[in-house]
C-alpha cells in the first residue's frame, strides 16, 4: 500500500483530478468513460488509472479495458469475477468481493483477521466507502490497519483541514512511523519519467506533508530552523513541482516524485542535478539524456547544426531513418556491431520523436500500455515489407468474354478482427493530391487578387465557356431567369419550409445567457450573425438548387446582412441555372457572383470592385476549391473562415440479414455516381453467403442501367462490404470511417441512435430514409463533412453563420471573490499591468 486512500472520480474530466492524482492512483466508473486507442494518453505517466465496473459489462468489455492500459478493474460480484477467469484473464490485474481469490479484495466492513486474507500485505485490500458517510477518524483507522479506503472525491481534499471533507494528507501522515528522536520521516525525492533518478535524501514533518500535498510543491522540514517549513527553492530558484507523493512497505520512509523547475538541479552545489554528484549538464543517462539533449536542441540549436538541419529538412530524417534500420539489419551477427548501429538509429528515431512533439516518457509510457494487454495481434508483417516468393505459374489469361459484372462487385472483407491491416485498406479513402492541385490553383488566386472583375470575367470566359459584361447580377433578380415550372417551384418551396423550420429551431432559447459564476460576476453569452457570407453553388453542367437551399436558408435564418451567392454560369445557355435565381431570391440574397472555381472563392475572400467581401465561405465544390477554400482561410490577409475541408462523397450502410436488398443497392450507387472518387461502404451484420449474394447481385443489376455507370464502376473499385458478427464491431467500424452519410437498414435501426454513433455527418434511420430525403427535403443539411472530418466536424447548421460573444460584467462583490484570484495568476505569468488593473480598483473600494 504505497497511498492509504483510493480517489473514486465521477470522470476523466472530475475538476479534482489533478489535485487528487497525487495519490498515484484514481478510480474511475466505467460508464463515464469515452474509450479509444490513444485514451491512457490523457493522464500522466505516474499515474496508476483503476476503472470500476457494473454487472452489466462484458468480458470482451473487460478485456478491452485491460489491453488499452488500464491496470486495474474492480468487478462487482463474484459471478462476474468467475467470468473473467474463466475467460483466462490474469487475476492480479482485479479486485473483487472474493474472500479467497488470487485478485485484490474489496470489502465493506472491517474483516475478522485482515492478516489472513492480506496475505500477510502481500495482497491489496480496498474499503468500499463510497456509500457511507465516512469521518476522518473513521478513514484514518482503516488506513493504520491497512485498508485502502475508496471514497468520492466530492468528499476529498488536498488541505489539512476542510470542512466536511476527508483530509487526504492527515489520512497520508497518520499512517507513518518513525523511530527518529525529532519525530522526522526519511524523505527520498525522484524525478519523473524518463529518468526516474533518485535526487537526494531530505526529511519531513507532517506540518511540511500537509503543505507539500495542499500546494503541490516541494516542501520540507528545516532541520536547522526546527521551526520553519523548507519550501525548496524559494530563495534560489530550484522550486519543485510536486506530482506524486507515496511511502514504503513500513510506513516509515516517504518518497515524493517531484518535476524540478527547468534549468535547476535538486543539490544545493548549483552545477549538480542530484545530492550524488550527477552534473547538472547530464540529465541522467542513455535514452533519457538523449532525450533532454533532443529537447534542448530543438528549441536552442544554433543554425547549421546537424539535429537543427535533422528537425527542418525531413526528407533527410526520413532517409536517415531507413539508412541506420538497413545498416543495423545488416549488422547481425555481430554483438558489438549491433549495438553501435542500433544507438545511431535510436538517435534518428528520437530526432524524428522530438519533431513531432514526443518525449521518452511518451514512448514509455505506450510500452508501458502494451504490456498491459491480454490479447495479442498474431504479428504477421504487413504484405508490403515481406520478401516475395517466386511465382513461376502462368498468369490466368483473361477470356475475351468475361462478364462486365465483375465491374460492379464490392470486394468483401472478413471484419471480424477488427485489427485487421485489410479492414485499414479498406477504411483508407482515395488519395486527393493536394500539392499538384495547389501549383494549379495558387496562379488563379494571384491573378483574381490582383485584377479584381477584369480577372473574373476572363477565367470565366475561359474555363466555363461563357463572355459576360460583369461578374455579378445584383438583387432584384430578373422574372426572366427564374424561369421554371411550378411543379419545380413547389418543390423549392416545400424543401425551403422544411429546412428553415429544423434551422429555425437551432436558435439559442434565450437572447443572452448569463451565469453568476462568484458572487458578484455576471458572464453572458450571446450570438450574432456573422455579416458578409459567400455561398458557392457548383454549376456548369450540373444543377444543384439543392446546395443553395442548404447553404442559404441557415444563413437567413441566422440573419446574415449580405448573403452572396456565386455560382457559374450554363456553358450552354450562358446564363445562370434559373432554379438557383429562385433559390437566390426566396433568400433575399443580395447578389449572385457568376463565377466558379478557385476564381470565385477567391473573390469572395478578397472581394473585387464589384464582389462584396465575405467573412466566410462555405459550399462544396471540386478539388480546385477545396484547394482555395484551404488557401484563404490560412492567409491572415484574407480574413475569412471556411465551413470545413470537403473531399468527395461517401456513404457507409450498416445492413443485416433483414434488410431489402434493393434498397442497400440504391442508397450505394446514390454515393458512387457522384464521382470516381467517391467512395461507398457496406457493413454486413451477421450476413449470410445468400444474403450478400443478393446485395452484389442488387448492385450490379441497378449498376448496368445507370447512364453514369462507367464513373460508378471506378468508384466501386476502392470500395468494399465488410463482414462483421456484431453491432457492436459494426458501429465501431462505422465510428473509425466517420462517414459523411450512415445509413442504418438494420432491425430496431433508432434504438442505436444517438448512443452508439460517435462519428457522422448525417444519419438515415431506417429502410425507407434513403440519404436523398437528406439531401433535398427532410429539412437536415446536406452540406457535411467528408473524408473522416465528421471526427472533429459538424455539418452546416445555424451556428455555423453566428459567433458566439462572451461578456462579463463584475461588480464590487464580484471584485471582493475574485480580485485575489486575478492578482496571483497575473503575478505568477508576470504580466504586471494586470495585476495592477485589479488592484487599483480594490484599493479604491476599499477591499485590500
């Protein structure tokens, strides 16, 4: 028992959490957790992360949890303890109710004979108090007997005394022990990871215990100033951070793991990093003192320097990093050899480490993770990196009369490992080249920048085919070019009411939001619509009212000032598409920019003589806007924000045995004639070798009668129906890809939303939502983030034509509770002036 007291957290996000997590250890419910690969990252390295769980979690759940890093479960009954043992899950990394197990114990009285079933303290054992009112005396008894007691932490503090809380460090103190006749405990202090270097012997009292553990910092006891409390550095600088604070298996030595202040040693010899003669300049030794150097060197080196030369040019890093793999490869045999080789690459790695941002202590601590795991990949090289074996068999020769079918069929995947690298293959959109299309683009930007309308007019009449006397048709727009039949008109209509009441009702209740955070502050929160917005409509051969409508109706309903419309004209007829003048004119737009590509991204970002500047951009469009859309926003001289990064059009389908083949068939080609870089996915759930016969069979037979078939072909060919034996495995796939449109043709479809969707642009619930009701009438956006930034985006909404204003009005009472506050951060960044401005103030009141 290194810490006598378990913190149990509400979540990763508990406020106390890092008060708390100088216990070295914290528990968490299982139902608060948010899990992912990298999700162990988010705490520190020092930190031991235990997770409770309910009856009702699997074994496969459990052991999830095991192999992302969780070092110990503690399980609620003996039933599901059997489970996990039977399942060969190694039994120290629980505890449990089970009196005679091989796991930590959990109890929630005191036992008969502790010894017994501590195993003589070689078996941890927790007090469940998470449920009882429980006082300091109470705590700190079990805590000397030996029990790790769990408690809230709404019922924890950090301080030697608070109110109705359970004091961590006076539990912490009373279970020490010392034979020294000044009643001192022996205080071993260590640095973090990746050094872990013991850095000197000092001692502590529990005055200094309580003041280290309530402030975090290095304290201890003067024993030349019996009296005074020793607060490390204080007067030299060499101050402490402390992140972690345990004792021994005798309770009579205390160990602190303690982060030093950049720059200082623990010793008081200034030029020695610890009390036993490691310099200063050496920062331990191996890995980890390359480690410090790489650091070092990448914020100091001087230009010319090698590492500098390594960290800038990475094609050199790149090709450094395969050069020492190969020279080590060749190595074998050869003890000394190898060695050698495999300390240049472990500095390369560590060089291309630091670039991106990561410590050793990063790297040790995913080691670390990796070990915890119970199930291991069967660890075959990917197919790229084996030799090939010699294949003399003649290749099948084609027959002149193979079936166009073929064309038309999906390859299928067996998803059932879900590490598998084919699934990763298959999850793996087309490649857009970005760099090629920027050498492209970069000329129009100059050009539309410099030339203003002349410049417009010109690529116009040379991309779209079309001579105009100006670039933009202002409002009102002329009867004559919205020319269409009434049946269009009702349609436009009917899709326009729908899309204004779902956008309408995503306006915040309230005009402004306030909240009394302290006595006395008042914060708001408001939003206002963002004045100037561009809304670019694809045109040319295509008519897409559509997009108008998704862009435009959000924009008014926000209440926008100028909505710019730009779109370009028919090459056929010359004129704009007249269901985009309708659509223009229901909005109130206030002119239509008639212009496409890069060139009219780019005038609606710096405005010409006769474009109105915009404060943002949004509409989908080909890789040529994308690539301007992405330009502008990152040049500070444009000032203008964009919707999000756009890539091309993608369905993924969660289909069963139940679903209508037809249907599955028709919501993938709907995706697939998009483009033949777009990219559709079917996820079979439990499916038989009949039932996916059937979903090929669907696909190629509607294929055949497309008039795109031949762009639907090149898209099916980078798509794929992936194979997984549950619902579970499938939305996890489904999460992973982050798809722009899901489509869920499974039995009880609305029971799965929202809990088990993570990742999406937009939903399609049910057999008879097909992803086109989204697209044009259903009142949702269609306007949605492809190519897996469904992770991090939303598709366009009503806020995304607002921002949001915070203000903050503090009155006399709310300088009194947070006046002090204010004045200690800004003293402790140095910014002076504003310290100042809080403390004239309060000595005008009166309040200092």
């Amino acid at each position: 028992m290194t810490f006598p007291i378990l913190p149990l957290l509400s979540s990763p996000e508990d406020p106390k959490l890092d008060d708390l997590s100088i216990a070295g250890h914290v528990l968490f419910p299982y139902d608060s957790l948010n899990l992912s690969k990298h999700w162990i990252q988010q705490f520190q390295s020092q930190l031991s992360i235990f997770v409770q769980v309910e009856k009702n979690v699997s074994v496969d759940q459990i052991t999830e949890l095991l192999n992302l890093g969780v070092e110990k479960i503690f399980l609620s009954d003996e039933t599901q303890y059997e489970s996990v043992v039977n399942a060969g899950l190694p039994d120290e990394r629980f505890a449990s109710p089970v009196l005679q197990s091989n796991s930590s114990l959990i109890v929630c009285e005191k036992l008969n004979d502790l010894a017994k079933y501590n195993n003589d303290e070689n078996r941890d054992v927790y007090y469940d108090m998470t449920k009882s009112d429980a006082s300091q005396d109470e705590v700190d008894q079990l805590a000397k007997l030996g029990y790790t007691v769990i408690l809230p932490s709404e019922n924890l503090t950090t301080k030697k005394q608070e109110n109705g809380k359970i004091s961590i460090s006076f539990t912490f103190v009373n279970t020490l022990v010392t034979d020294r006749q000044d009643g001192l405990f022996t205080t071993l202090i260590t640095s973090p990871a990746p050094k872990y270097t013991a850095l000197g012997i000092v001692y502590s009292s529990k005055e200094s215990i309580f003041a280290a553990i309530d402030e975090k910092v290095g304290v201890y006891q003067s024993r030349k100033r019996t009296h005074e409390l020793w607060y490390k550095g204080k007067t030299s600088g060499a101050t402490q951070k402390l992140l972690q604070v345990s004792k021994d298996c005798d309770s009579d030595v205390v160990k602190f793991v303690v982060e030093n202040r950049k720059g200082y040693g623990f010793c008081h010899k200034t030029s020695k990093y610890t009390c036993f003669g490691d310099d200063l300049q050496s920062s331990g030794h191996g890995l980890s003192k390359l480690d410090a150097t790489l650091q070092d060197r990448f914020e100091n080196a001087p230009e010319g320097s090698y590492t500098k030369r390594l960290f800038n040019d990475e094609s050199l890093l790149v090709a450094k990093l395969k050069e020492e793999l190969d020279e080590l490869i060749d190595a074998k045999g050869n003890k000394n050899e190898v060695a050698w080789e495999a300390a240049d690459l472990l500095y390369f790695v560590m060089c291309w480490c630091t670039k991106n941002g990561v410590k050793l202590s990063d790297v040790e601590k995913n080691l670390d993770v990796k070990s915890f795991k119970v199930t291991r990949r069967k660890g075959d090289a990917k197919p790229a990196y084996l030799e090939k074996k010699q294949d003399n068999s003649p290749p099948n020769a084609p027959t002149q009369n193979a079936s166009q079918d073929a064309d038309f069929q999906l390859e299928v995947i067996d998803a059932s490992d879900l590490t598998s690298p084919a699934i990763t293959k298959a999850m793996t959109r087309p490649a857009q080249k970005t760099s090629e299309i920027m050498k492209l683009v970069l000329p129009i930007i100059e050009n539309v920048k410099t030339n203003g309308d002349k410049a417009l007019l010109e690529l116009t009449a040379k991309f779209d085919g079309v001579t105009l006397d100006t670039p933009v048709l202002s409002a009102p727009f002329p009867e004559s070019l919205m020319n269409i039949s009434s049946e269009m008109k009702d349609a436009i209509d009917l899709s326009m009411t729908n899309i204004e009441k779902f956008h309408a009702a995503q306006l915040p209740k309230e005009k402004v939001m306030t909240v009394e955070t302290a006595p006395g502050v008042y914060c708001s929160r408001f939003a206002k619509p963002i004045e100037n917005v561009g809304l670019y409509v694809p045109g040319g051969t295509a008519v897409l009212p559509s997009t108008a409508m998704m862009l435009g109706v959000p924009a008014k309903v926000a209440g926008c000032k100028n909505i710019v419309i730009a779109s370009p004209p028919s090459r056929s007829t010359g004129q704009l598409t007249p269901e985009v003048v309708y659509v223009a004119h229901k909005l109130g737009a206030s002119c239509i920019v008639m212009a496409g590509g890069a060139q009219a991204i780019t005038a609606l970002a710096y405005g010409t003589e006769s474009v109105i500047k915009c404060d943002k951009i949004l509409g989908p469009g080909n890789q040529f806007v994308t690539a301007a859309k992405m330009y502008v926003q990152n040049d500070t001289q444009a000032l203008c924000s964009i919707d999000m990064p756009a890539g091309p059009s993608e369905v993924l389908v969660i289909a069963d045995e139940d679903a209508d083949a037809d249907f599955v068939a028709s919501d993938l080609l709907s995706q697939a004639e998009h483009g033949v870089d777009s990219q559709v996915i079917l996820i079979g759930v439990g499916l038989s070798t009949t039932k996916l016969k059937e979903f090929q069979q669907a696909v190629t037979k509607q294929a055949l009668a497309l008039p795109r078939k031949e762009i639907v072909g090149k898209c099916l060919a980078h798509s794929y129906i992936l194979l997984t034996k549950s619902y579970q495995d499938a939305f996890e796939l489904s999460n992973q890809y982050a798809p722009e449109h899901l489509i869920l043709q499974i039995n009880n479809a609305a029971s799965y939303v929202p809990d088990s969707i993570e990742n999406a642009g937009s939903v399609f619930v049910g057999a008879l939502s097909p992803e086109s009701c989204g697209d044009y009438s259903s009142g949702t956006n269609h306007t949605l983030p492809t190519y897996g930034y469904a992770r991090q985006y939303s598709g366009v909404n009503t806020a995304t034509f607002q921002k949001f204003i915070t203000s903050q009005d503090v009155t006399e009472q709310g300088l009194k509770s947070i006046g002090k506050a204010v004045m200690t951060l800004a003293a402790v960044e140095g910014l002076e002036a504003h310290r100042r401005a809080v403390e004239v103030r309060m000595e005008k009141l009166g309040l200092l």
